[in-house]
C-alpha cells in the first residue's frame, strides 16, 4: 500500500507539474499573440496617419454651407483633411489643388473666376488628381475653360430640376466602390438635380428614383471623373436638402477617393487596436 501510495502521490505530482506546465504555455502563447499583435496596432496607426486629404471647392448660396459638406464628408473618418475654398469670392492656385489627393466641386452662386478654375482642374485632373463635379457645377453654375471643352464631365450642364422628392433608384453597377457602404440616398424635397444629358462616354453607376442619373463615371487620360447628380449640403444645413440620416456623406467620400485612383473602403473593416492591451473592434464608416 506503501508504494502504490508512493506511487499515487508521484502520479499525483506529474497530473499537477502537467497543469502547472499547461498554463504556463497558454500564458507564454497569449504573450506571443500579444507581442505578434503589436505590429498589426502599428500598422494601424501608420495607416491612420497616411490617410489623403481632400478639398471642398464650393460656391454656395451661402458660404456656410460649406462646413456643412465638410462635416458630412469628415464624418465617414477616410481623410486626414478636408478643406474648403470657396470658389464664389476666390480662386486657388493650381500649386494649392496639388496638395490635395482630390477635390470636390459644386455650386449654387457664381464662381469667382470659373474660365480660371476650370483650366486650373483640367491641368490637375491630367495630372492624376481627382475631381468630383456636383450640383449646381454640372447643371446652371458652370465650369468654363478646358474642363468645358476637354471631355471630363459626364453630365451636360444644360439646366436643372427640383421640388420632387428623390430617392436612389436603380443600380447599373452594383460591384461599383463607389457604392460601398451605402444602403439608402433622400435627396430631400428640393433633390436639386442637373437635366443635362450624360456625354463623354460617361457611364452611369446609379440612377434617381426618376431615371436621371445619379451618379456618372467619365474615363480621362486613364483615370476616372465623377459626376454626383445631386447638391452635395444637406438638410442639417437646410431642411429641404438631401436627408442627413442617409449616405450622401459616404457617396460623395467614396468619389473623392475613387476618382483620386485611391481605395474605397467596404461597408465594415475589422481593426486591431490597443492601449495597454488587445481589442478587436469593428469600424463602421458612418
């Protein structure tokens, strides 16, 4: 009984030297995990740091209104600046555009100088800049100069329609980047859209409710303009402007960056992140 005792309590000890041993390399995995994570957190940051700046180069009905786009814009967190110039008292150097990885321009007053402007985006476009047109740029208010007559819009200026409340209609392109994370579009009781008809080879991704086109793509030189069919303030701006509540914030981020060649988000990305520790966490854009 002695040695089976013996015996019992030297089984006994490697059962708990085996647990002892156990736990020990789940802790050493876990630290191995950690200090295998922390490069992911890095990249993360770097990544962060890195993301393109953009411009607004608005003309609105009221200067304002301009925050506004670049609050909705901001908001989607795909940009490290948003800037704004309002185009209706001055006009930015081409040396100024190039800092910016793409622009966005609309109207509703006058541009300053739009003979000046639109040399300015068409030598910035060729260059590899992005250019998104909005509402009232490709309808009343327009561009003049080389972007009129070089065969970057997509959507004729010929006039505009109003005062029937629009929604996102069909999708010609459903794969489209510049779709991704948008689930619903209210232009709002204005929904400001240009008549024009689409030119320049310029293919439409998506239209309204009503059949005019939303949003447009226009091949040039190898890389894409954007014509968003719709005026880009919203109704926290003004009540009867698109619906803040749906994507036209995420539209017009995804123009930006797919007209700049740069990637567009999908709808959700799984983040590694961490202060002290490790979280997974899950980013939406909006």
């Amino acid at each position: 009984m002695a040695g089976k005792n013996c015996l019992y309590y030297r089984q006994q000890g490697k059962v708990n030297q085996m647990s002892v041993l156990k736990k020990h390399m789940k802790k050493s995995i876990r630290k191995k995990v950690f200090l295998a994570a922390l490069p992911v957190v890095s990249l993360g940051l770097t990544a962060q740091a890195t993301l393109p700046a953009v411009a607004i180069l608005g003309a609105p009905g009221a200067s304002s209104w301009n925050n506004d786009v670049q609050s909705q814009i901001a908001a989607t967190g795909d940009f490290s600046t948003v800037d704004i110039y309002n185009v209706a008292t001055t006009t930015p150097s081409l040396s100024t555009l190039e800092q910016y990885s793409a622009v966005l321009v609309y109207s509703d007053a006058s541009f300053f100088d739009p003979t000046t402007l639109g040399n300015e985006l068409a030598q910035y476009s060729e260059a590899g800049g992005g250019v998104v047109e909005a509402v009232f740029a490709n309808a009343g208010d327009q561009l003049g100069g080389a972007w009129a007559t070089g065969g970057f819009e997509g959507i004729s200026g010929s006039g505009h329609g109003a005062y029937t409340e629009l929604t996102i209609g069909d999708i010609f392109d459903a794969a489209s980047p510049l779709l991704n994370g948008v689930t619903s579009f209210n232009g709002g009781t204005s929904s400001f859209y240009s008549t024009g008809s689409v030119i320049n080879g310029g293919v439409v991704v998506a239209d309204w409710s009503n059949g005019a086109p939303l949003i447009v793509t226009t091949a040039v030189d190898g890389h894409q303009t954007v014509d968003l069919n719709f005026y880009p303030v919203s109704s926290n701006a003004r009540s009867d402007f698109w619906v803040s509540g749906t994507d036209g914030g995420i539209i017009m981020a995804n123009a930006l960056l797919y007209s700049g060649g740069l990637p567009v988000p999908e709808p959700t990305t799984l983040a590694l992140a961490g202060l002290g520790g490790v979280a997974f966490l899950l980013r939406k854009r909006k």
